[in-house]
C-alpha cells in the first residue's frame, strides 16, 4: 500500500485535474447554446435554397449546369472532411476518420483515385497520416465559421469538377442530431441529384433573369456553398456539446477517484494508527 504522503500529492493532483475539466465543461455549454442557435439560424436558408434547387434539378431548361450532369464513370473523387481543430471532444473525430477510412476503402476497391479537402486540424493531420493528396486546406476556424474562409478552399473541389478532373464529390462531418447524440454522415456533394434537393414543391419553372446560364451558375455555386457552410455549423455544435460530456464524464470520474483516494488513504491513517497503539500496549506489557 502506499504510503500516506504518496496518496495525499495523488488527491491533490487529481483535484487539480478536476477543476480544470470541470471549467472546460462550463466553457463547452456556454459555447454549445451559441453554437446550437448559430447553427438554427442558417437552416431556414438552407432550406429555402434547397428548394429552389429541388424545382431547377427537376425543369427542364435550356441550360444544363455541370453540378448537375451525372458521369457515366466515376474514376476520380473528391473528399471535403470536416473536423475540428482541438481535442477533448470524446469520438467525434475518430468517429469521422473512421467512416472516412471505409468510404476510401470502397472506392479504392473500384479503382477510383482521391483527392482530398481538410477542414479542421484534425482532419488535416488525418488525411495527411492516410495518404489521401491534399489539394486545399483550412484550419484556425475558431467556434464562428466565416463563409469568405471556407470558399476558397471548397472551390478548388468544385472547379475540379466542372473541368472532368472529378467525377464525383463528397463531404463528410459530424451531424448534429442532440446534446447527447452526433453523427459522422457522408453525404454527396456532387453531382446534385434530386434524391439530395428532395421532390419539388410543385411540377413549374422558373423564369429567368437574364438568362438561364447566369442564375443556375450563381445560384448553384451558392447551393453549394450553403450546404459546405451548414455542415461545418453542424460540426462546430456537435463538438462543443461532445466536448461538454466528455468534460464532465472526466469530472465524474475524478470525483470517484477521488473518494477511492480517500478512501484507501484512511485505511493507511487507520492501520498506522493501530500500529501504533499496537506498539504502546506492546511495550507497556513489556515494563
């Protein structure tokens, strides 16, 4: 057993421990509520544009944008992954790399390369460790994503595609489902199919100003853009609230370490204590 000195310095390290995960999770939750209503905030707007995505994938124009042509063969695929920067969020990337590695094995096993996109730190390091070539990155989000940060990095997947370089693209994050519950998706990008924009509200087209060509060139763009942008919304407030329960399970669990510590350090205050008076009475009899 070890001695009282050695369990008292473990109490008081684990106590140390404790306070600072106890303030990580406090911090997690203040972050989370503003992550949660970020991230609510751009659904109505993504929803409203997937709509409007939903009536152009189903008309019939006279122009067909290349987001929407469909590739007889696909030997070449992009992947955005989003991650986040830090650490200390439980599974939530693990989980993402892990549904990455699968994804990469299928597609390998058709013959299809890979080019990769990172958004976050973590994804970042991953992809590098993989072997997946990186032709764009973005890190240092911090907890608000800024649009003009993410479209640089996205569009160099987009531009890839509209040029046949890439057949298809797919982005992978962390979808948000609730405090206790976020899940790695991997959903594709492109080509938009009407699987992904979902049924239009009603058989009728739009009217185009000035023509056809400049709206589905602009709106598209922006399409994808949006759903790039609430992805990385999603993840954001997936982490925060992993993090938050992943902080106070190390909280719970320092405090029963603690109470074991505790514990086991007045067995050994108890039993030099009975030694002791042990000693006493024994040389007492003695005299």
């Amino acid at each position: 057993m070890a001695g009282s000195k050695e369990i008292r310095t473990k109490i008081k390290s684990v106590e140390n421990t404790r306070k600072i995960t106890k303030a990580m999770e406090m911090v997690a939750a203040s972050k989370m509520r503003k992550a949660q209503e970020r991230m609510r905030a751009a659904r109505p707007y993504g929803e409203k544009i997937r709509s409007v995505c939903a009536n152009l994938s189903h008309a019939n124009p006279d122009y067909k944008h290349a987001f929407l042509q469909k590739r007889a063969e696909v030997k070449n695929i992009g992947v955005i992954m989003v991650t986040s920067d830090k650490g200390l969020c439980g599974g939530l990337n693990t989980n993402a790399m892990r549904l990455v590695v699968n994804k990469v094995k299928e597609w390998e096993a058709t013959g299809a390369k890979l080019q990769g996109t990172a958004i976050g730190n973590k994804g970042f390091g991953f992809l590098q460790r993989f072997g997946v070539p990186l032709v764009s990155h973005v890190i240092g989000l911090g907890d608000k994503p800024h649009l003009e940060k993410l479209i640089g990095p996205v569009k160099i997947q987009l531009d890839a595609f509209a040029e046949g370089k890439v057949d298809a693209v797919y982005l992978v994050y962390t979808k948000f489902i609730n405090t206790m519950k976020q899940e790695a998706v991997c959903e594709q990008l492109l080509p938009l199919t009407g699987v992904q924009l979902g049924a239009p509200d009603s058989s009728w087209d739009y009217l185009y100003e000035p023509d056809a060509k400049s709206v589905l060139d602009e709106l598209l763009v922006r399409y994808i853009e949006a759903i790039v942008y609430q992805a990385v919304s999603e993840n954001i407030a997936s982490e925060q609230s992993a993090r938050m329960v992943a902080m106070k399970s190390a909280s719970d669990n320092a405090k029963k370490v603690i109470g074991d510590l505790k514990l086991t350090y007045n067995k050994a205050r108890q039993a030099a204590i009975t030694k002791e008076l042990s000693e006493i009475v024994g040389g007492a009899a003695a005299v």
